[in-house]
C-alpha cells in the first residue's frame, strides 16, 4: 500500500471512529448549555480510558447475534496519535444462534470494527499484530 493510500485509510478510520463516538455521546442525552457565556463552542471529545472501552462495548455489542449476553475481558486501550484515532483491543464471549457461548473471541475496535469470529483469522491476526502489541 502507497504513503498515500495508507494515509487515506487512517483518515478514514479517524473519520469513522469519531462518527462513533459522537454518536454514542449524543446518544447518552446529554445537553450543551449554548446560551451560557461559559459553555464552549465544541466540547473536547472523552480522552479517559473507561470511556473509550464503554464506546468500544457499545459498538461491539451491535454486532453481536445476543449483545446482552455479552462478556469483556483483557481490554486495553491505545489512545489516540497525530496518525490515527484510538484502538480499543480485546475479547468478547458472546451467546451464538444455538444458544450456547462463542468462547472469547479478539475484537479490535476504532473506525473499523473487527471481531475474530466474523472475519477471517488471518484478517484479525495481521490487524492484532499491528495494533494491538
């Protein structure tokens, strides 16, 4: 892949990533006071650790066949660079259409969501290797 094109695809990724979490922002119901002389123009965007895997959890789960049964483990957050947006890592033990758990599976969260079972392990293992080490 060209400078270029790798350069394309993180601001993509960003691009995506912060549609996330935006909308998972809003979707909280929370309220901007625009009228106070106080209350800024663009609030900064959540930077603490708990908050970026609460986003990662939300968007995982909607991908999941039975979101509420799902469980998290070994998280890990790598935040935000000049060169791209941040990287939620971890596992997800999810119900699957039989009823019975997945057992855990990597997911890899941040513009694209990449969950082990429904993708290629291949796919998962080259985008674990470079952002998740």
């Amino acid at each position: 892949m060209s400078s270029s094109n790798k350069r394309t695809a993180v601001l993509v990724f960003g691009a995506v990533w912060g549609v996330i979490i935006i909308g998972a922002i809003g979707s909280q119901g929370g309220s901007v006071d625009r009228g106070s002389d106080t209350a800024s123009e663009s609030a900064p965007l959540p930077t603490d650790e708990v908050t970026w895997k609460l986003v990662a959890e939300t968007v995982i789960k909607e991908r999941l066949r039975d979101p509420e049964s799902a469980e998290f483990s070994n998280m890990q957050v790598y935040p935000p660079t000049k060169d791209r947006s941040a990287i939620i890592c971890g596992y997800v033990n999810s119900r699957n259409g039989f009823g019975g758990m997945t057992g855990p599976q990597r997911f890899i969260a941040g513009g694209t969501v990449l969950i082990e079972e429904q993708v290629t392990e291949e796919q998962v293992q080259i985008a674990w290797d470079q952002f998740c080490q």
